[in-house]
C-alpha cells in the first residue's frame, strides 16, 4: 500500500513551535514513528510551506495512483479554496489530520474550508492521529 503524509505551513518546525499545544516530537519523530510502526507501507513523506507545492503534491498522488494521503494543511485548512478544490479533483482518498483539537482552539480554526472534501478529520490526538489515519487506509485496502 502506498501512502503520502502531506504536511502543510509551519509543520517543518514541530518540536519547537509552540510545545504546549503541538507537543515535542518533530517531524521527523512522526516519520520514523510511522516507518517502525507500519513497515509494510510504502510512504512518501512530504512538508511545504507554500500552497502550490502541496497542490502540485496531491496532483502527483493521483498520477501515481496512490491508496491515500494523510493530509495536514496546517494554517490552510482554515483559508485555503485552492487546496480544498485540488482535493476534491483527485480520485485519491484523503484524511485531514491536525494535532491539536482545532474545534477547543480560537474560532477561525473551528472551520475547515479541505474536510468536506475528505474522507474524514482527525484532530487533538497528537502524533497518534496520523497512526490512526494509516490504520483507517490499511482496513480500508483489506
Ligand atoms: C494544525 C492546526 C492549524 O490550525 C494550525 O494552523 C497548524 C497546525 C494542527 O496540526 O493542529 O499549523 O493543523
């Protein structure tokens, strides 16, 4: 099975932006995380600051035919129509993922402009959420 985990803005810097709501681990503590955890699958990690960089990396998932993407838009979930429409063009299968529970956070975070064109939203369990996204693709390919 063959899976992106897409993170948007600002996700490069995990560990040390704002500890007490995105907690310690890095980026790179949820990619090997993900490797140990689910060695069978075939991941491409991916992190963009810029929004046409991870448009241009959901239209490479669906030429590549890949079983989904684990997709953290970061700040552009709450703004961002391009990334909600290059969601909803592609015939891959996504799962919006947020460490922090967006809907306990400020109001502008409650809304999510990419969810409804995904599979579904996990938020506020930490690292753990992309685990579980993972998990959902892998009963979902049974
Ligand atoms: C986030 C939540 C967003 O509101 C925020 O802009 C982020 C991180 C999360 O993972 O909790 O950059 O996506």
């Amino acid at each position: 099975m063959k899976l992106l985990v897409l993170n948007g803005p600002n996700l490069n810097l995990l560990g040390t932006r704002e500890p007490d709501v995105y907690g310690h681990e890095t980026l790179d503590d949820v990619e090997s995380g993900l490797r140990s955890a689910f060695p069978d699958v075939d991941f491409s990690f991916r992190q963009e600051n810029g929004e046409g960089a991870l448009i241009d990396h959901l239209h490479t998932a669906h030429r590549r035919e890949l079983n989904g993407v684990v997709f953290n838009p970061g700040g552009y979930t709450h703004t961002s129509v391009a990334l909600r429409d290059a969601v909803a063009s592609i015939d891959v299968p996504v799962v919006e993922v947020h460490l922090s529970n967006v809907h306990a956070r400020e109001d502008f975070r409650r809304t999510s402009r990419i969810a409804p064109v995904c599979i579904g939203q996990i938020s506020g369990l930490g690292t753990r959420g992309y685990h579980l996204a993972v998990r959902y693709f892998l009963k979902r390919n049974e």
